[in-house]
C-alpha cells in the first residue's frame, strides 16, 4: 500500500511540475510517416512556378500531387527530370492525389513546373514522391 501511494504522489508531483509520460504515436500516424503520402512536402505556387529539385525515394514508385489551399481549384503540372530536362506530360491536378509520373526509379532527380488556370489565382500543394 506504501509503495503504491509513493508512486502516485510521485505521478502527481511530476505532474503538477508539467512532466508527463511521453505519449503514444497512433497507429494511423505511424502509418502515414511511412507511406508515399506522409513524406510529402508542400509548396505554394506564387513562391515559385517550378518546385524543387528533389530525388524519388523507395517511399513511392510515382510522383504525386494534389491542391490543399488557395483560390484555384487545380493546377497544370508536369514532372521534368534532370536526365531529360522536358516535361513528361501535363496533368490537371485536383483536390484529391493524383499521379503526375508513373514507375519512377529511386534517386531520380526531377522539378514540377506548375501553372493556375487564372491569372492572379494561388495555390497550395503537397507533393509526394
């Protein structure tokens, strides 16, 4: 009985001083860090039109993308790879993750051009690759 108060005098103690256990990473996080998505980076299309450079990893075999934020509802991208340095092919990209290059080999280093439908529009990106 001694032992288990001592503890819980100290948990309260430790606790009033804003020490507290280190918490547990859910499932769902720990899973999105380690999927093509949870390495995403974001960019903003204003800050630059051509984003990178960047190198594929082993997270995902294609390039990804999709539109979180700003006033356009989808962009025009491309993936243009340092090996070649022209654009693959243009694709409209939405709310929702769609693929800009398929089968994409580790360490391949590539840009993404990016244009808005209106002039004046803006918008956030993740990219995911």
């Amino acid at each position: 009985m001694t032992t288990r108060f001592a503890r819980a005098s100290l948990v309260a103690l430790l606790a009033t001083l804003g020490f507290t256990a280190p918490g547990t990473v859910s499932a769902s996080a720990a899973t999105a860090a380690t999927t093509c998505y949870g390495g995403a980076v974001t960019v903003r299309y204003g800050d630059a039109v051509e984003f990178g450079p960047y190198s594929t990893t082993s997270r995902c075999q294609d390039i990804n993308m999709r539109v979180t934020g700003g006033t356009a509802d989808y962009v025009n991208a491309c993936v243009k790879f340092a090996k070649s340095g022209t654009c693959n092919r243009w694709t409209k990209v939405g709310r929702s993750w769609t693929t800009i290059a398929t089968d994409v080999l580790n360490g391949s280093k590539f840009t993404v051009p990016a244009g808005v439908p209106l002039e004046g529009d803006d918008a956030v990106m993740q990219i995911a690759f």
